[in-house]
C-alpha cells in the first residue's frame, strides 16, 4: 500500500469517527451548503455616524462669513480705489485753502494796521473780521480729511503737515485779534516818549508820567496768548525799568541849568540823554516787536506745506492718469 493510500484510509477513518459521534449523540449530520452568490455581492448597509452640531454650525457659520468677506472686498474695493477724479479735487481744494490763508493774513494786516500807521487805532470789527478769517481757515484745513484722497499714504503724510502749520497759524491770528486792543492801548502811551530836553525843569517829570502810562498799559500785553506779544511785554518792560532808572541818575546830578558845560556832571548828563533816546520805545522796542511778529508770521505760514501737499496730489494725478 502506498503513503498516498494509507493517508487517504486515515482521512475516511476520521471522517467516519466524527459521523459516529454525531449519531451517537441523535444529531443528524448536515451537509455543507454553498452560500448564495448574490448575497456575496449585496452591500453591506453601515451604520451612519453623525458629526456633532456644533461642527455642523460652526462649518456653515464659517462657509457664510468666507462669502460674505469675498462679497464685501469685490463691493468695497473698487470705492476704496483712488481715482484721478479724486486727486482732481484735492487740487481744486489747495488752490481754496491758499486763497483762505491769503484772507486771513490780509485780515491781520487790517487788524493791526495801527502798529504801522500813527493815524492808525483799534477797530473792533476790524479784530472780530480776523477770528471769522481765522475760524475759516481752520476749518477748512480740517475739512480736507473728509476727501476721499486722503487714503492715498503719501497724500496724508503731506496734509498731516500742512493741517498742524495751517492750525498754527489760525491759532496765532486768534490770539492776535484778541491782542489787538491792548496792543492799539500800548503804542497810544508809548508810541511818543517826551520831547524835551534835560535843559527843561520838568525833563524828568515827563519821563516819569510817560512810564508810567506806558508800563500801565504793558502790563495788559503780558496776558495775551500770543507768544509773540506776551515776550513783547517782557521786553518793554524791561526797557522802562532801565529809563527808570537812567531818570533817576539824571534827577542824582541834578539840572544842567545848573552845571558848568566843560564839567564832569554835564557830561554824564549828555551820555545819559542819549540812551534815554536809544530807548525811546517808538523806535526801538516797538519796531523790535514790529520784526518779530512778521518773523511769527512767516514761521507759521502754511504756504509751503501747502505746495508739497499740491504736489503730492498732482504726482498721484499723473500716476493714476496713465494708467
């Protein structure tokens, strides 16, 4: 007999002894069923598993705010852009803002047009004229920011600077239109020192009746808001201090009526009127005030920013124009 035949026997005598246990134990052997093929191929039915709402939510909420923000830049933007139109205006709104500061300097002219003139005096619609000047001034520097042409960087650094010169000098006209009437009251008491000579007796009480009116009317200078004429009072001040005390030497020598011509004394007395002339305050301190207002005036002219700004808006015309 051969392997292949002993194993063959081994295997029937298996099989035999596990149908005997079946019947042994009353169970009927069943026979092996081939499964259908159609049950083979039906798909399997899985069980679904649900995301949690809230990353349901949170996905729409998401999706709805990306469509809204592609909506809003596709509507926003083409307003956002500017245009040669808008460059165009800010161009026409320089050229009416140099016509504002040209008002409003024209307007402090006439509201001080009595520190150059002797016939000149206060006029107080003359002061009220320069505030409307100078309130207009501002506001129309201010209402430059509401042009569209302002989201351009480089227009707004320029307007940025022009608007803090142009503001400065609507400041300065204020405070100088409310200056105006104790300025007119100064150059009224001390526009014209005494005109006599140490040879008259009452040389030295004209001096004093003059400073007395003139340091009077100082003292009402020092409150004024504008830099310019509050260090004006300190500087009149300080040259009445130092006639005062030039009278009082000359009062110390006594009258040169009195004194013979080739002495010591009359010599100190001659020095002495001298410097009271070089500090006649109608040459001197008051034409010294005269250059420094006009030095304010210049260091606040808005003029020159104003151009830069224009040229600004004229580069950004171009640009934008040719395109």
């Amino acid at each position: 007999m051969t392997d292949d035949q002993q194993n063959g026997n081994l295997l029937d005598d298996t099989h035999a002894d596990t149908l005997g246990d079946d019947a042994a134990h009353g169970n009927t052997p069943r026979p092996i069923e081939s499964p259908d093929f159609d049950e083979l191929i039906a798909p399997v039915e899985l069980p679904r598993r649900r995301p949690p709402l809230r990353m349901v939510v949170a996905t729409v909420v998401a999706a709805i705010a990306v469509v809204a923000l592609i909506a809003a830049i596709a509507v926003i933007r083409p307003f956002s852009t500017v245009r040669a139109s808008d460059y165009s205006e800010g161009t026409k709104r320089t050229a009416a803002l140099q016509k504002q500061y040209e008002a409003t300097s024209a307007a402090i002219d006439d509201a001080l047009g009595f520190l150059y003139s002797q016939d000149g005096a206060y006029d107080a619609a003359k002061a009220s004229a320069l505030k409307v000047q100078a309130t207009k001034l501002r506001d129309s520097a201010t209402g430059f920011a509401d042009l569209k042409v302002t989201r351009n960087d480089d227009v707004a650094v320029a307007y940025a600077s022009y608007q803090r010169q142009a503001i400065r000098f609507a400041e300065l006209s204020t405070n100088l239109a409310e200056s105006a009437q104790a300025l007119s009251a100064m150059t009224d008491a001390c526009g014209s020192t005494p005109s006599g000579t140490i040879y008259d007796d009452d040389f030295t009480a004209q001096y004093e009746q003059y400073i007395a009116s003139c340091r009077t009317s100082t003292d009402a200078l020092g409150k004024a808001k504008a830099k310019v004429v509050s260090e004006f009072s300190v500087t009149l001040t300080q040259s009445l201090d130092q006639m005062t005390d030039i009278v009082n030497q000359i009062k110390t020598i006594g009258s040169p009526n009195a004194l013979d011509s080739d002495s010591e004394q009359m010599t100190q007395l001659q020095n002495l009127s001298a410097q009271l002339v070089d500090l006649d305050t109608s040459a001197g301190a008051i034409n010294e005030f005269q250059d420094k207002l006009r030095q304010s005036r210049e260091n606040a002219d808005p003029s020159t920013l104003l151009k830069k700004l224009n040229a600004v808006l004229q580069e950004g015309y171009d640009a934008q124009s040719n395109k």
